[in-house]
C-alpha cells in the first residue's frame, strides 16, 4: 500500500500525511452541466478557488459541493470562491476555448 509522505512543514493535510503544498496553483477545465466547459482554479496559497462560464453563470451548485468536499476531505481546508474573468461566450460552440483561455489569462496554466 502506498502512503502520502511529509514534503514540507507548509503543506496541507495532516502531520502525518501533507503531501500537497499551500502554494499550489492548479487550473482545469470542468463540464459541470454535459454541454458546456468551464474554468475551474484552485489556489492553495490564497486558499481560493475561481470559477468562470463564458456565459456569466454562477457555480452550479453539485459542482461547488463536489469541489469543496474533495478540497477538505483531502486538505483539511475551507476554501472560499471568486468569479473568475472570462471573455463572454456569444455562441454555443466556443466555450471550451473561453475556459482554456481563461485559465491562460489568469496564470493558472502555462501556454508553452
């Protein structure tokens, strides 16, 4: 069986199992209603998670259940939430870039 190892006395978790560090910066893309893609930030540092729909459209309500369960079931953490810039979508095809791109803006991915 494979255990979480200590990395640093800054990480999250446990004494005996931090194995993410604070200043984390993850950035994804997220398909919360089937038909539309979303960006979706985790900053551990701040301890903020952004979340952008090219539509202007809050967080669904399961999604931000979801996330905020996995974030304190593996953290340990309470995160709060932000709107996240995006371009606005005027059609029904392009939010899959409007999210990439949002994530790219916002410094959360590297583009290379």
């Amino acid at each position: 069986m494979l255990t979480a190892q200590i990395v640093a006395s800054n990480s999250f978790g446990s004494s005996e199992c931090r194995w993410l560090p604070r200043t984390v910066r993850l950035g994804t893309i997220a398909n919360p209603s089937e038909n539309h893609w979303v960006a979706l930030t985790v900053d551990g540092e701040k301890g903020m998670v952004g979340y952008g729909d090219g539509f202007g459209k809050k967080v669904p309500d399961i999604l931000r259940q979801h996330v905020d369960w996995w974030l304190f079931e593996h953290l340990g953490v309470t995160f709060k939430w932000k709107n996240l810039p995006t371009t606005k979508q005027t059609d029904a095809h392009s939010c899959g870039l409007i999210a990439y791109f949002a994530l790219l803006w916002n410094g959360s991915i590297n583009g290379r």
